[in-house]
C-alpha cells in the first residue's frame, strides 16, 4: 500500500529502500545539482538527507535529520563547493531508528584523506566484519552497515595505497545488496553487488559532466541524459580522465529487485528498460486476466495502485474511477494523532469519494499487503462510505518471506501471508474477494527479456545467502531447525 492512512502507524507494505546519487562536473554547482536529485528521490527515504562535496583537497558534508527541502537550503548549499558530490536519503533498514549519525554521507578517513560514502541496500554478514574491525582497533561511531563498509575500504586502501583497490576489497569481503557512490576529494566512483540487486544508473550532463543516480527520474530533473546502468560487480570511476571502469568482482546469478517496479520506484523511471509506468499497467491488465470478478467501477490506491488499476480497468472492461484521494503533504513528519483520535479512525491520509463509490460494487487494486493492518482499515473506510461490495485485488504476489536486501519487511511471523490463507486473509480484511498475481505474471508483467529477478519475498528463493543466526531471528521456525548446525553459517 502506497501509505499507512495514520502517521506511526505500521505501514501495510514493505518500507523504502534508500537513494543515492553522485555528481562530477568541474564548474557545476553540483551541491545544487545533487540536491535536485535528491529530491526527485525523495520517496525512497524520508528519514534524513545528505550531500558531501569534495574541491580536489578536502571533503565537506552537510546532513541532517529529515526531508531534503528541511535539511537543505541557500546557506547550506553556498557552503558546498567543489566539483564531485554524493548525495544520499534514508530509510532506515540496518542500523536502527533515525540518528545523525546513521544519516549518509558516512565520512571516513584514509590516513589524511576524506571519503564519502552512500549507500542502498542492505549487508547480510556485516556482524562478524563489524566485530573484525573492532578486534583490529577500527573505532566505529554508529550501527550501520554502511560505517562498516567505509570503514573496510579503508582499511585495505591503506594497506594497497590505491582507493579502487580498496573497494574492491570491500566487494569481495561484503555480501548482500548495495549500490554505492563514494567520494574522494577529486573523484566519484559509483559500484554494485555482483547480484544487481538494487539500481544504479548513469547520466550525462550537457557540460559534459557525470551523475549516477539510483533512478533515471533523477537523471531527469538534472537534465542528464541516460548511459547505461553500473554493471554488476563492477566499479566505475569519474575524474578529470572521463569515465573508466573495471570489473572488480565476477557478476553472480542476476536477481534485480523486482518489488523497484510494484512500488518502489517512480512510476516515470525506467530500470533495465523497462517502464515502470508501463510494467504497472501490465500487472493490472494481466491480474485483470488472472483473477477477474463482476463489478461497476475499478479505483487504485494511490499513488502507486493507479497505473494498475487503469490496466485492469482496460483489460476488464470495467469503468475506471478516482475514488480515493490521498493527502500528499501529510509526510513521516506529520505530528501524531493521540490514541483516541486513532479510535475515531480519522482519515488523515486516505479519504474516499462517497458521491463516486456509493452503492457501487468495488474492485479496488493496491501494490501489496504486508501486515494486513491498513488494508482492513481501507475496506472498513470504503464501506462507510456506502460501497455495496469491495473486492481487492493485489499486483504483488503473496509477500510470505522478509527481505534481507535493504527493505523494512517483518519477521516472518508478523507478515500476514505467512500464517493465512487467503480465505482466512480475506475475512481478517473484511473484502468480499482477494485475490493476489501470481509470480509467474509478476515476472510477464515487469521485463520478459530481463537477464533475472529477485522475488525472495514472494518465493523464499534468496540470491544471498542469509546467515543462519539471521534465519533464526527471521523465520518462523519449525521443531526440526533446533536439530540443524550452525557450520560455517552462522554469524
């Protein structure tokens, strides 16, 4: 679901990934530039924001808590000069609640050089790196991932003297999903998983400058123009000598997130060439196909339900209709409703459209049901309004398994497909049907020549290994796996 309707509350679909984006432009304002990209990327993360920039000598940031129109204005910017910047928003999935010290940019020091560092993703077997380093004397100021990486390439920079080595290093020592821009004082290098897990793009500028962004709709708003996406496995570096790159690591089985095209990315971005806007119109037409039902009007919940729901509407026949407004200016920054405005069910961010939906039978197309809380609470709110039916109707498959890659899914005891059926999801709900697309039309959907997906949430097919103590801690656990040994995979 695009958004919890109550601020605090558990959302009822996975939670952003983070956004990156990086900038080298000798005589560009590229704070300013990174900026507005950072604000085209703004729904990947809402948690804090910022930008670090590097003038050939030093590296200077400026972070906060917060989005990125509240952490940045005209002082902070005019601060920020130099020629080669990363940028970075956050949803915090590894490291706890929002801090200061978690926000990225993380600064680092190599010997008298600054680093910058950004990152998207998530790190599986960073507990036994992190205590590694803390065994060899590696002070580290915060719980994320991403300090752990920083700290990683430091540590073998030094030893190799060359910064691309030290990353390298951080490659092969470091599993899970990233994709990363870091900055040095005089050049950018932007690098991913060998498993491509999460996207990385790259963009040109008229000048003749670089961008790398995690999306191409930040490409956009700066008016680069598309390359080609960083390859897995591969590090590609930005100076005065133009772009060069070199595969670091060998590319793994290919498994692109394939929730970025149901939820996560913008719907005018386009990953692997493929339309975002286009692929969700194909899940509505194709669950249309798989799971249809007699009905007088189609709504989407916004945002991200709409593309859908005008594929479904198509594909059915039956009438399109806006009949669900969202507040858009209601952000995670919104003061909290006390307890006994929750009970009164105020509508803060969704309202229906009781002059649209009144005795009309319903089928209503959301992106995915995570914990089921704010779907039942939507049906509830669609049937005050007077709708005689409400048939949900799901463009994600079942969401049965947390992710580890860098999305803020559950336990998988807390994730209601994992202990329901969906007869019994349907009552809890209180939808007259639900029914969900299956994997395989998710897949048909999205990108039919497209080299590989990760679906591990809907399937449980993971393309990293998940340390076995994480398991534990994650998955519902059966009397058998109290038998199983911890050789060689546990944290």
């Amino acid at each position: 679901m695009s958004t919890s309707m109550i601020p605090g509350e558990r959302p009822d679909r996975p939670e952003e990934a983070c956004a990156v984006f990086g900038v080298y432009a000798p005589g560009e304002d590229v704070a300013r530039l990174t900026c507005f990209g950072l604000q085209a990327l703004q729904h990947r993360g809402q948690e804090s924001a910022g930008i670090a920039v590097g003038d050939g000598e030093t590296i200077v940031v400026h972070k906060d808590l917060g989005l990125v129109t509240q952490v940045f204005n005209e002082a902070a910017l005019a601060a920020l000069t130099g020629h080669v910047a990363v940028g970075h928003t956050r949803y915090s999935t590894s490291g706890g609640s929002a801090s200061w010290e978690a926000a990225q940019p993380h600064i680092s020091a190599i010997d008298d050089v600054l680093i910058a560092l950004a990152h998207n993703g998530t790190l599986v077997n960073i507990a036994s790196i992190r205590a590694k380093l803390i065994d060899d004397g590696v002070q580290l100021r915060s719980s994320t991932d991403s300090e752990v990486a920083a700290k990683v390439i430091g540590v073998a920079t030094q030893r190799t003297h060359h910064l691309r080595e030290g990353i390298k290093d951080m490659m092969t020592t470091l599993q899970g999903a990233y994709a990363m821009v870091l900055a040095s004082p005089d050049s950018l290098y932007a690098f991913r998983d060998p498993n491509g897990i999460r996207p990385l793009c790259i963009g040109t500028l008229p000048s003749g400058g670089w961008v790398v962004s995690s999306e191409t709709c930040g490409l956009d708003i700066v008016g680069a123009t598309y390359l080609r996406d960083v390859r897995p496995g591969e590090i590609v570096r930005f100076s005065e000598s133009g772009l060069d790159s070199v595969q670091a690591v060998a590319p793994a089985r290919r498994a692109s997130c394939i929730f970025e095209y149901v939820y996560f990315a913008r719907p005018d971005s386009v990953l692997d060439g493929q339309s975002v806007y286009q692929a969700r119109r194909n899940m509505g037409r194709i669950l249309a196909q798989e799971a249809p039902v007699a009905a007088d009007l189609v709504l989407g919940v916004p945002d991200s339900g709409i593309p859908a729901a005008l594929g479904y509407a198509a594909q059915s026949g039956i009438t399109y209709a806006d009949g669900i407004v969202k507040n858009r200016y209601v952000g995670r920054t919104f003061i909290e409703p006390t307890q006994t405005m929750r009970q009164m069910g105020i509508k803060i961010k969704l309202n229906p459209l009781p002059s649209v939906i009144e005795g009309k039978r319903l089928i209503v197309i959301d992106d995915s049901i995570v914990r089921g809380n704010t779907s039942k609470k939507l049906v509830a709110m669609l049937r005050q309004a007077g709708a005689k039916e409400v048939h949900l109707r799901i463009v994600s498959p079942e969401v049965k398994w947390p992710c580890f890659y860098g999305i803020d899914t559950d336990t998988q005891d807390q994730l209601i497909a994992a202990n329901m059926d969906n007869e019994q999801m349907c009552a809890y709900i209180g939808a007259d049907s639900l029914a969900f697309i299956t994997i395989q039309g998710l897949h048909d959907a999205v990108h039919a020549d497209h080299p590989g997906f990760c679906d591990a949430c809907f399937s449980g097919s993971y393309a990293v290994d998940i340390p076995l103590a994480q398991q534990r801690r994650s998955f519902i656990q059966k009397d058998s796996d109290a038998s199983e040994s911890d050789d060689g995979s546990s944290e």
